[in-house]
C-alpha cells in the first residue's frame, strides 16, 4: 500500500509526472508504444 501511494504521488522531478508513469513510458518506449500523450 505503501509503494503504491508513493509511486502515485507526482513529483516536480519528473516533470509533475508520478514514478509509475514515467516507468510504464520507458518500457513502453522499449517496445516501441508510446502509452500516454505527451503532456505539456
């Protein structure tokens, strides 16, 4: 429960993005998809 909260909690770092999305982004980069659009 924990990590989940933490991982849902965006952060200025990654541009106002939470750690999950920014995880599923480069995965999916990895495979070629790209799973959000981009935010501005």
């Amino acid at each position: 429960m924990i990590c989940d909260r933490l991982n849902a909690t965006p952060r200025q770092c990654l541009g106002w993005k939470t750690p999950s999305e920014v995880f599923r982004e480069k995965m999916m980069e990895e495979i070629g998809q790209r799973p959000y659009p981009q935010r501005k």
